[in-house]
C-alpha cells in the first residue's frame, strides 16, 4: 500500500547514499563510513554511522536545532559477568568510573563541569549491558566528551573513593529493600538455574562487595524438579580478593572497544562530528572480548510447572504466567512475539480480559515478553486479581492457557500481522522528535542488535510475516511450560523460605500432574475469540495547516502585498466569525521537505504563513473557556484536547473526593472495550479526578480524536454505572489509600509538606476512612454522581494540533451539549492558595510510629529502615525576579550538595536539591532519604550545608557564574521538541491557576541576563540564610522505626509538630499568600 511505497523511497534513498560514502576512501581512525541510516521523511535530523579502527560502532547524530547535545556509551557487560564471590561488581564499577580518571582526577570533575553548562549524567547496569549517558548544552559537547572517554582508558579507583562510593551502592540497596518491583524481580532471578548467571544478585551492598578473604560459606537454595527447595552449604576457596584490585581486573578484562557502542547527538555536521569522536575514541582499547555464551538454560524441567506464592510489601495481589522463550532480539524484522502480546494482551470484546473482567477475577492484564536476553527471552502474562480472583488463582491460570490453545490451534492470521504492521509503519512515519540523551541512549542499545541501517526502524516496522515462528511459539504456551507466581497478602504466615537478598517471603510447589491434564484439555470458552478489525486507525492525515495556508494565500491573490498575519484573518480563511483574543507565541515552523506531501510542504510556505498559527482564546463565558491553537511546528496530524472540568463537589469534602476518584475509575472502567482499539491506533485519553473536579486528556492523531471525544463526554455525563463493577473498584481504591503507608520516605515528606502548604489539601487518612466505611455504598455513589458532581461546571479547554479554530469549537460545543450542566458562577468557582510559613521560624513536622495515628499504624511498613527528611525554604511567590534566583542558586548549588552531602558525607543515594513550587509560591528544597541516620541528623547535616552556601556563591569567578548563568538561559530557551511539549507548557499557564503567561520562560530569561553574583548573595542573605529574620523554614522528618524519635530541637525559633492534629491546628493559625492570578508579572 501507500505505506510500503514510502518504505521502499526511504530505502533507495539511504542505500545510495550509504553507498555513496562507503565508496570513498575511509578517514583517519575509521574503517568504514555509512550514511545509509532508514528515517522517517519528517525526521530532520542527519545519521552516520562508523566502525572505528578499534572496531568500536558509533553512530552519529547531526541536529542543527539542538538545544541539547548528548552521548551514550553501551557496554556489553553486565552483573551477569560478576564474578561469583562479588555480586554487584560491575554495578559497583558503573558508580566508580564518575569518580576521576588520570586526565580529570578531580572526583567531582565531570558532575560539576556538566551542571555549570546545563548538563546532567547517569548510568545504569542490567544484566548484560552497561548504559552510560550524559547531556550538555551544544557549545561544549568536545570537552564534554574528552572527559567521558577517559572513562573507558584510564579510570583512578582511587582508595578513597572506592571505601565512600561502597556505602552509596549500599544506600541504594537499601533503597529497594522494600519495593516489590526489585523483590520480585529478584526472586525470578532466585528461581532460574544456580548455574546460570540470570541466578545472579546484581545490585551489590556493603557486605557483597567489601573485600573478600581467603574462604567464605554460604547457602545455597536450589528449586528441585519435583518441587520444593534443596538447601546445600557452599564452601568458596577463592584466593583473597581486594575489592579495588577486582575493580582494575573486571574493567581490564570487560570494557573492550569491540563490545562497545556509541551514539553521539551534537550540532555539527557529520563530518566535523566525525573528527571529533574518531580520536578520542579510537584509544580505546580492543581487547577482542567475546561476549560470553553462557551455556545450560536460564529455566528449564526444574522450573517448569511451578508455582511460586509470595507475600508483598503493599497490599496488591497478582498472577503472572511464564514462559520460557528462545531469544528474540534478532527477530525484529518479524516480531512474532509481537502478535502474541497483541492478541493475548487485547482488551476488546471477545478478549481473555474482557472475559476474566465479566467473571469479576481480574481488573486489568498485561501481555509480553518480560525478559530479553542473548540466549533466552520470557514472555509473561500478568494480572491484577480481584479479591475473587486471589481464591480462584486456578480458575484464572485456566482461562490464561485456554486463550492461549485457542491460538495455538487456528493459523496465524495475516490479517492481525498486517493491522499491527500499518500502525507501526504509522508511528515510524510521523514519530516525534525524542529528547537527545533519550535517542542517543535508544540507539546506542539498537546498535547491539540490529544492523546499523535498520537501529531507528527497527523498533517500529514489521517487514516480514513468519507463520511458522508465531505457531512455534505458541506451541510453547503449554500448561507443562507454565512456571506461575501468585503474589497476596493471604500468604502472609504460610510460607515457607525467605529469599536471601531482599526478604522475601515464599512457597514453592509443582502443579499436580493431574491439574496440568486438566487444563490441557479444559474446553475453550465460546466467549473468547479475536478482536475485530481495529476501527479507529486512522485514514485522513492532511494537514490542516497547509489547508489554511493555501486559503490565506488564495484570498490574498492577486494582490503582491503579503497576507495578512493576524489571527482573525487565519480563522477567516478557514470561516470563523466568532471573534478572538490572540496571544503571542514564539512559533518556528518546519522545514522539511520531503516525498511524502502529508508530512511537510515547501519550507517558504511554512515561513510565509507562519504568523497565522498564533494561540487565541476563542471563548470565555460562565460555561467555557476555550483556548486554540492550530499547529503548523511539528507537522503530524496529531491534535491534543485537555478539559478541565471545574466542578465543586469533586472537592467539597474527603467523602466527595473519594466518590469522585470511584466515579473516574468506574468510567475508564467501562471504557475499556471500546477505547483499546483506539489506544492500540494511537489514541489516548485519561479521566482522573482533581482538586478542582475532573480532568479530561486526550491525545493523538486528529482524524479519530472527535469519536473517542464525544464517546468519553457521553459516559462522562451518563455513566452506565453497575454494582458488581463498583465494589470491585471500590476495593481497588481502597488498597490504593492503603499503600500510601508502604511509599518511600522521602515521598512521604514531599507529602507532608504539600499538606501543610497547600490551602486546599485532605490528608490521604481522610480518604481512607471514608473508604473503609460502610457508608460507602453503590447507592451514595449513584445519587453524587446524579444529583451532585456535574451539576454546575466551567470547562477550561485547550485545543491544540491539527485542528482548526471551527473544529476546536465543534469539539467543544459537543462536549458541552454533552454534559448538559448549569454554568459555574464566578463566586463558586475554587480558589487555590498557598500557606505562608511565619517568618524567622523553623516548622518541623515530624512522623515516627510513637506518635501515629491508629489508621497509619495499623497499615505503616515496620520493616522499611529507611528515615528521610525535606528542607524547604520559602522565597515568595513565583513571579520575577525571585523565581528566576532561586532557580539560578539551585542550578549553582545542586551539585555541591551532592558532593558534600552524598558522595563525601554518604547520607544516603537518594540526595536532591531543587526547586519547589506550590500553587505560585516558590522555593527551594534538600530531600535526603538514608537507613543509616535519622531525619533529624540529616536536618542538620543539610543546614550545615547551607551554611556554606554564601562562601559557594562569593567564591565563583566571573567565568563560572557566566557559565551557570548561561546554562539557565539555554534550559529556559529550549525550543519544545514535540506537540505534547507545548500543549503541556500553555496548559500549565491555563490550569489551575490561570496565570497565562505563555510567554513565561522568554520573559525569565531576560530577568535571569539581569542577575549577578551580588544579586544572588544578598538575596541568600535576607531571605534563606539561618541567621536572617525573613527565613521560612518548613522540615518535613520521617523516621523509621528502628530511629528514636530525638527530643525536640532546643532552639527557640522551632514549632514541632509530632501529630496530625498539631500540624492541623498549626496550619490554620497561618495566613496565605495571594493566588497566583491575582500577582503582577513583570
């Protein structure tokens, strides 16, 4: 079709000009040169790849428009290569290579020359691979680089570091101790094969990674073929390991330039790229590594048929299904896995959720691989089970392998090959541009597996329908494959083993042979069969801005002077008479050109009509306020809708806010069926509640938008509400609130602090206790959401894409008819505020087990030894000049905080300095999280940090602070990359607090080439300095249980606050500050 002609264009297109490079005599460094990289006709951005003479693969990316440039280096080694007796080495070796190389020796050297020019770094560990990436604004990519190369040369290790960054590895262990994601992931490692490396621990602790004697013992736990676990005694003769000398050894041995790959995205052009990572990477060594062949399965007859049952942190129970599949990174061309998780992780009618949601089992399901790796792959199917479902586990596993023999017995369908092949080649053809250090990081993964040619396609297309591979791995889906793991609370007290790293509590059994006869014969259930064909891929994509573009040219001929740029005469050219305001922004368009007339025009058309595309406000009455803005930037038929649906009720007390959350799940709920096909075609919307009513968010291509719109509005105003969904959703909400208690400390602060802030906030135990009350019935929710919740609403509307202004109405007007609801007035509409911290005071809210209450502990996690503490200090409102620096004093800062605080005091991993807003009021903030101290050590730790702030901000240079300053000013002026960006950025402006300054970040980057050293010194002094009068100080202190609850502090300026009811009280004695519409911005 269309599609595949396009493909075909792109494939000349880049293969002669590949060919075309390669023909040419290869440059100094580089022995083989090819441009002939597959894109889509939109994508501007150019590619080159190039293998190295140390047979490094690097692929370099050329945007002239980037605000940002970016790198990411992939090794090919992972924890699956730890040795045996260091688990957690090459994670551990990750976090050292940040820490000085014999060119940069400084330990902070290449953190604080990325966040003086706008840059930031991280890293990651799996088990095969090794992800290294940074990003930096363009100008200073070169240095950037040279430090990032010597990390694969000449890393120190110095002593010094290695003993401090021991405990960091530690502190994040320490961090996951409690998540279930790690545990269970953990424990899918604990029940592979002890002989292959997939067993393996890999994040490393303080234990695993100190240095090793001549001898250790330890246990080993092993599932046997006939269920159960062996438990042996191992004894390790390795001679004595120095934990430094393992880390020389293991970078020596395993980062080699043949295992490498690495994508760069800067501004030059290919060739002057090229000249700049050729020689800084080509001293990279090739030590001709092989990527190992582990041998022996990673699951195999000792794993087959068993059911693990374990007990969660939260109050979630779950059913996931394994199998064990061959590898299938290669397959991509095919991707047969992919019409599996298409068909099995359907939600349409007919579908094996549809069916386990009618029988009140599960509330939703999951479908897909699960694991990836060079010699094996799980696919896994996974739901979320009702409380029903948790005592029918059987039941459900049998519906599982029922719809998975119904697809096992019929022929592949070329059908569902072909719907699932269009939509891909839809989302390759009019993909958005990705953020630079998430498409260096995407490509320098591809790059391991696909040719280099195909490292973008190859994720989107499906070039090639392979039957008998699909009917392969279907005929692996059998209930003797089955290896089970049933997650619930009910377990707690019935296990058995505890797992060795995280403390996971479990069983193991093997289903009874009888039990696997049964399901392999159950008979398949009449109501499960194949989606129908998905009816909202879309057909139309021509641009509405070319249309009013053609039409405002028309109606200028035959005259030579330009057409008119005000938006009125836009929105005449396509028949609107309703009048406007128009609101300036900073719109580029496009220039790109190409084959494919949907996707781009003549770039001097785009320019000439340029100014049509300006945002307006096409209406504002006690109904509606409607903001438009026709899209002629990014140039995809895609179109974002976002309502705001202020409605009172929602909010008027903790009762309603639960009722109003029911009421929001019961309608995604019911949903379902019909909303996948357009999910799955790229269409999506969320209905959630908020603090001001409900938020309707739509997104995606615009020619099917209008039907999914108008099919959410209709539900939305008459809901088919039913019972048995109710409770079912109900108990959902329920653990919900209840899981609260199981979050991260340092999101428990955050908590605490916005409770205090902000004006309009209940406390998460409100919303659990009318949860938990009878009176929570099916009836009281049908009379809120009849007679209440939508009875008197104002719609804020942003329209922004490929729509036109007449859409943009239509739309609404449809929504509103719709709704059929009462004007808000004025007067009824909610204000939001921010709380006033009193100044020269030091608030301290504090939450430890001691001084509770009965609801949070009875749910509170006893075994999470983590204590965490946020430091906030009030500027003012959010409003120039203040805003600007207090961002510019967190960009100075936030790096020196790390280091002193993390890397040289070793408070913990989780260590964060930034800028805080609540509802127009700014500030900044410290949170540290750590199981080592407890909040209100790290409280002070944080204000003897601070006390050194004034020496940080007087002892930069003028260079340096020239530096921060302009890494500020280039965040600030970042062009948005994608639709959804700007949609976002005037949303934002609109709701909820109608601030419309959509102008926001060009007005503060001027106000920011204003400031000077002296401005943010004196600024330090009078308003965050400990000894200044005007300081708002607000300490937000969890404790874990095993940390005493210290005597409150002896400083006369501090109001602790121990108890819900004293923070209440407290709160109330505060004034407010002014809401944010009502405050002059300059």
């Amino acid at each position: 079709g269309q599609a595949k002609e396009l493909l075909c264009i792109l494939v000349m297109a880049t293969t002669a000009a590949g060919t075309e490079m390669a023909a040419a005599a290869p440059p100094s460094g580089v022995l083989k040169v090819s441009d002939a990289v597959r894109k889509a006709a939109a994508d501007k951005r150019n590619y080159r790849h190039l293998t190295l003479t140390n047979n490094m693969q690097v692929l370099l990316v050329s945007d002239p428009e980037a605000d940002k440039a970016a790198a990411c280096m992939d090794v090919s080694v992972g924890h699956s290569s730890d040795p045996s007796d260091l688990p957690g080495l090459a994670h551990f070796l990750e976090h050292m290579l940040f820490l000085g190389t014999e060119k940069y020796p400084d330990e902070s050297s290449y953190s604080k020359f990325l966040a003086s020019h706008g840059g930031s770094s991280n890293a990651s560990t799996d088990f095969e691979n090794t992800n290294f990436y940074f990003d930096v604004t363009p100008p200073h990519l070169p240095d950037a680089l040279d430090r990032f190369a010597q990390f694969f040369t000449c890393p120190l290790f110095t002593e010094s570091a290695t003993l401090r960054e021991l405990r960091a590895i530690d502190s994040e262990n320490a961090k996951n101790l409690q998540s279930d994601m790690w545990r269970l992931v953990q424990l899918s490692r604990w029940f592979a094969s002890p002989d292959h490396p997939y067993h393996k621990f890999g994040t490393g602790n303080l234990e695993t990674l100190k240095d090793v004697p001549a001898k250790s013992v330890r246990l080993d736990l092993r599932p046997q073929a006939g269920g159960g676990v062996r438990v042996a005694v191992c004894v390790s003769l390795s001679p004595a390991v120095s934990i430094r000398e393992a880390l020389f050894r293991f970078h020596d041995e395993h980062y080699s330039a043949n295992t490498m790959r690495l994508a760069v995205l800067g501004r030059q052009s290919l060739d002057e790229l090229q000249e700049l990572v050729a020689p800084l990477f080509c001293a990279v060594a090739d030590k001709q590594r092989k990527v190992p062949a582990w041998g022996g399965e990673a699951y195999g007859a000792a794993q087959f048929g068993c059911h693990l049952r374990v007990v969660p942190v939260r109050d979630f129970r779950s059913l996931s299904v394994s199998w064990l599949f061959p590898p299938i990174k290669d397959l991509y061309r095919s991707k047969p896995h992919r019409y599996l998780s298409h068909l099995i992780g359907h939600e349409s009618e007919g579908s094996l959720l549809s069916l386990l949601k009618s029988k009140g089992l599960v509330d939703s399901l999951t479908a897909g691989e699960s694991v990836s790796a060079s010699d094996f792959s799980l696919f896994e199917v996974s739901v979320a089970l009702t409380e029903d479902g948790d005592t029918q586990v059987e039941t459900v596993l049998s519906y599982v392998l029922q719809y998975a023999r119904m697809l096992a017995l019929s022929p592949p369908e070329r059908w569902v090959h072909d719907e699932c092949a269009e939509l891909g080649e839809m989302a390759f053809r009019f993909q958005e541009s990705m953020e630079p250090v998430d498409l260096v990081t995407h490509l320098s993964n591809a790059l391991e597996h696909h040719p280099p040619n195909d490292v973008i396609a190859a994720f989107y297309l499906y070039e090639d329908f392979e039957p008998d591979r699909i009917r392969e791995m279907l005929s692996l889906l059998t209930p003797e494959r089955a290896m089970s793991t049933h997650v619930s609370p009910a377990h707690a007290g019935s296990t058995r083993f505890v797992e060795a790293w995280y403390g996971t509590k479990f069983s193991i059994s093997r289903h009874p042979d009888a039990q696997l006869t049964e399901w392999a014969n159950a008979p398949i259930d009449p109501a499960l069969h194949l989606p129908e064909p998905n009816p909202f891929v879309p057909t139309d994509f021509a641009l509405v801005c070319d249309a009013m573009a053609a039409a405002a040219s028309q109606s200028a001929a035959p005259s030579t002077t330009a057409p008119s740029t005000s938006p009125s005469t836009a929105s005449a050219a396509v028949g609107t008479a309703n009048s406007t305001t128009s609101v300036a922004t900073s719109t580029t368009t496009s220039d790109a050109t190409s084959d494919d007339s949907n996707v781009s025009s003549t770039s001097s058309s785009a320019s000439a009509t340029a100014s049509l595309f300006t945002l307006e406000k096409l209406r504002h009455d006690a109904a509606v306020e409607l903001w438009h803005k026709t899209d002629a930037t990014f140039r995809r038929p895609r179109a974002n809708v976002f309502i705001n649906v202020v409605a009172p009720a929602a909010y008027y007390a903790p009762r309603n806010v639960v009722l109003t959350s029911l009421f929001a799940s019961l309608l995604s709920d019911e949903l379902t069926e019909f909303s996948y096909h357009a999910e799955l075609a790229g269409l999506h919307y969320r209905v959630y509640n908020s603090n001001v009513g409900l938020r309707v968010m739509l997104s995606g291509y615009s020619h099917k938008l209008p039907v999914l719109l108008r099919k959410v509005m209709e539900k939305l105003a008459k809901p088919g509400l039913r019972e048995d969904r109710f409770l079912l959703q109900r108990d959902v909400l329920r653990r919900r609130y209840r899981n609260y208690f199981k979050e991260q400390p340092y999101e428990h602060v955050t908590y605490m602090s916005s409770r205090m802030l902000e004006m309009r906030r209940f406390h998460i135990l409100e919303y659990l206790e009318v949860a938990s009350s009878d009176e929570l019935s099916f009836e009281a929710l049908k009379s809120f959401a009849q007679e209440e919740l939508l009875r008197c609403v104002h719609m804020q509307v942003l329209v922004h894409g490929n729509f036109s202004a007449d859409e943009a109405r239509d739309l609404v007007s449809d929504a509103e008819a719709a709704l059929c609801a009462q004007p808000l007035s004025m007067s009824e509409q909610p204000q939001m505020r921010c709380m006033q911290l009193p100044a020269g005071k030091e608030v301290i809210l504090r939450q430890h087990p001691s001084c509770s209450h009965e609801l949070h502990l009875r749910h509170h996690n006893a075994d999470d030894a983590n204590s965490a503490v946020e430091v906030y200090l009030q500027a003012g409102m959010d409003v120039r000049p203040t805003s600007v620096i207090v961002e510019l004093i967190a960009q100075i800062v936030h790096k020196a905080a790390e280091q002193q605080l993390r890397t040289v005091e070793q408070l913990g991993y989780i260590v964060w300095c930034t800028v805080r807003v609540d509802v127009g009021v700014i500030g900044l903030r410290f949170i540290i999280q750590s199981s080592n101290h407890n909040a209100a050590h790290l409280d002070e730790r944080i204000e003897a940090f601070l006390d050194t702030v004034p020496d940080i901000l007087s002892s930069l240079t003028q260079e340096e602070f020239d530096d921060y300053q302009q890494a500020l000013l280039d965040i600030k002026l970042e062009k948005d990359k994608k639709l959804r960006e700007e949609s976002s950025r005037y949303w934002a402006e609109i709701v909820p607090y109608g601030t419309y300054d959509f102008e926001r970040d060009q007005r503060d980057a001027k106000a920011i080439e204003a400031l000077s050293k002296q401005t943010l010194s004196n600024f330090w002094r009078e308003t965050f300095a400990r000894e200044s009068p005007n300081r708002r100080k607000l300490s937000s202190q969890v404790f874990a249980a095993h940390h005493a609850l210290p005597p409150p502090p002896p400083r006369v300026n501090a109001v602790v606050l121990d108890t819900l009811e004293e923070q209440h009280r407290f709160k109330r004695s505060l004034c407010a500050f002014p809401t944010p519409d009502s405050v002059k911005r300059n």
